[in-house]
C-alpha cells in the first residue's frame, strides 16, 4: 500500500498539526506494512523534524510558477502529482483535500480536528471563518472517508454538514514517544536549573491565547503561594495575563517559557505537580494526553472533548470558575497520596492512546476504503 500525505504542516508546524502529522507518519512506518509514504511538501524545512525511514520520499512542486505559488499548488494542482505518483490512498491530515481530487480515482481520507472556527467564531477573523469553512465542506462532502480525533468532533461534523454517521471513523491521537520515558534525577535537575523552576509548580502547556484560558489559573493562585509555568508562544491576550499579574503583584509566581526543546518539555511534566488545562474549546487536548504519560495530575475542563482525553480519574471544572480550579489545586498540592493515586490511574487510562493501537485504527481506516 502506498500512501500520500498533505505534509506542509508536518515540515513547517511546530505545535498541534505538526506534532499531528510527525507521529502519524512516524508510527506508520514503526506499526503497519504499509510500502511506501509520500510526503507532499511545499518546500523545503529549515529544521529536520521528520521521522526518518526508507520508505518515506517527498514531493515538492515540480516547476517554477508553483514553487513560488506553492500555497495555490498545494490547493489546485497537487492533484497532479498525485496522479503522476498514483498512490492508493491520499491523507489530507489538516482538515482538506485538493480541488478535483475526487475525480482523479485516487482514494481519499480527511482528518478533521475540530470546528472552532463554527462553533466559536470569536476566536477567528471573518476571513478565516469563511475559508475553514468552505475547506472543512468541500472535503468532507469529497472525501472517500473521514477521521475524526474524537468523539466531541465527529459530534460537530454531523451537526454542521449532511455527512452520514457511517463515513466518520474517530481514531484518538497519541503522543510523541518523549513523554512516555522516564528520566534520571540527574536529567530532571539540569532541566530545574536551566529553566529556574521552583519544587512544586502547576504547569501549563500550550500557545497563550484567549480560547486557551490561562488567566483562570493565574487568577486561581491569586492569593496562594502556589508557582505557575506557562509554556507557549505569546498571542495578543497573553498581555492580559501579564497585566493581571503585575496588578496582583504575583511575578514571582508565573514563570514564562517558550522555544523549550521537546526533550526538555517532557521532563518538566515530569517536575511538574500539577497539569492544568482550563481550555475553552479543543478538537482533542494533546497536553492532557502528554500529562497522564508523564505521571502528573490533570485538571481540565467539563465537557466538550476533554473527559475523552483526560478519563474518569482527571479533576474537571467550569471553564470560567476560579475558586473551583484554586480549591482543586490546593487540593492536590495538599494530598501527595491523592496526587499519586491519580497518577496511577491516569498512565492507565493513558494506554489506549498507545502508538500501537493508533496505528491500527489508522491502518484498518485505510483497507477499509480500498476493498
């Protein structure tokens, strides 16, 4: 079996749909017999992220009008390639597929990740609302099949479009394999050092923007001497935090990193006492996953996709109630027996997100839609 991949993501995305892509091809070629991946990249990366295997090649735009109006190939005359290349089945990981590809005979699948741009347009320009949503319509009324990475996504994709039930398959996400080792005293230490990270801290994980929800936390240990890490790349609402924070004299409790190694992210989950993820809307939550790997204690929001990711054992709460995350922290940093107990059963719940049975999911996806 030969399968392409919509790879711009996976070669220029640091975050979500990058990280996406990178474990699916990599788990691919680690869990299934598939012959051959074909990787379809508007141009070249400055960084070498991609899993390495003999079976992997990528395609680049093959003339000079496209590779200087790659974006507009990778849309319109991608299919070409596909067609010169003739792969069974084309993967369009990021919520599209090219025009006219389901006339071209080349099986298709599509991953949809969420639809936030539809059900809560606030977070996106009129513009960008209008361009998701006609990409999010073309392809999942074109698609031969389609994925969903959970159970809350496959919900929304009924609720906004006239696809039967029968062609989505919810296949969960995993994690990189990083999160899923443990490290020396010696490694963590280096890590704590490096970074000047305080003995027990809550962590938090992912770019710091309004659906995000970070202030809550900051205004969670208002009042405590409980330290919180933010991790992630800045948007515009991080200036609120900063803002809160300054008006409550708390820049000695809120540590900012960003442009943090992945090696050294998973060890400070591991540091980490508490994971907290008090995000408004997700397709999925990758950090809750990444926290329950790492042996840290959750606390995420009700509802939505969030209990699919964090399961029975993590602690919920309203995504605008502060006093309720405060008492819930207090209440870990409080019962160390409590925090590992959660723990425990978390790694758990964890191992049905493992690469193996990904892989499968995946894999089965893709036989059933060549029979």
């Amino acid at each position: 079996m030969i399968v392409g991949f919509d790879a711009k993501r996976i070669f220029h995305n640091n975050t979500g749909l990058g990280n996406y892509g990178r474990d699916l091809v990599r788990i691919i070629c680690q869990h299934t017999d598939i012959n051959k991946l074909i990787l379809y990249n508007t141009k070249p990366s400055n960084k070498d992220r991609v899993f390495k295997s003999p079976l992997i090649s990528v395609v680049y735009p093959n003339s000079w009008l496209w590779k200087k109006f790659s974006s507009i190939w990778r849309v319109c005359a991608l299919k070409n390639s596909i067609i010169n290349d003739n792969p069974n089945i084309y993967h369009g990981i990021t919520g599209e597929i090219p025009l006219g590809l389901h006339k071209t005979g080349v099986k298709s699948i599509v991953t949809i990740h969420d639809l936030i741009f539809i059900t809560h347009p606030q977070y996106y320009s009129a513009i960008n609302r209008f361009i998701y949503t006609l990409k999010f319509k073309y392809a999942v009324k074109n698609a031969t099949k389609i994925i969903a990475i959970s159970e809350q996504t496959k919900k929304d994709i009924l609720k906004y479009s006239n696809i039967s039930s029968d062609k989505i398959t919810v296949v969960y996400q995993g994690c990189n394999s990083v999160f899923k080792k443990e490290y020396s005293t010696s490694e963590k230490e280096k890590v704590k050092v490096k970074y000047n990270l305080p003995n027990q801290f809550i962590l938090n994980v992912g770019t710091i923007q309004e659906r995000k929800n970070a202030l809550l936390i900051v205004k969670a240990i208002n009042g405590t001497k409980n330290k919180l890490v933010l991790i992630g790349n800045e948007e515009g609402h991080a200036k609120k935090i900063r803002e809160f924070i300054t008006e409550h004299n708390l820049e000695d409790q809120v540590y900012f990193l960003k442009n943090v190694e992945l090696k050294e992210l998973s060890i400070i989950y591991q540091l980490a006492t508490v994971f907290c993820y008090p995000s408004l809307c997700e397709g999925f939550g990758i950090p809750i996953i990444e926290a329950l790997y790492s042996k840290t204690p959750v606390i995420t929001t009700m509802g939505n996709c969030f209990p699919e990711a964090g399961g029975p054992h993590s602690l919920y709460i309203e995504p605008n109630d502060s006093d309720d995350l405060k008492i819930k922290i207090n209440f870990l940093f409080s019962n160390p027996n409590e925090r590992e107990s959660i723990t425990k059963k978390g790694l758990e719940y964890a191992q049905k997100f493992n690469d193996d049975i990904t892989a499968n999911s995946i894999y089965n996806v893709y036989k059933s839609i060549l029979k």
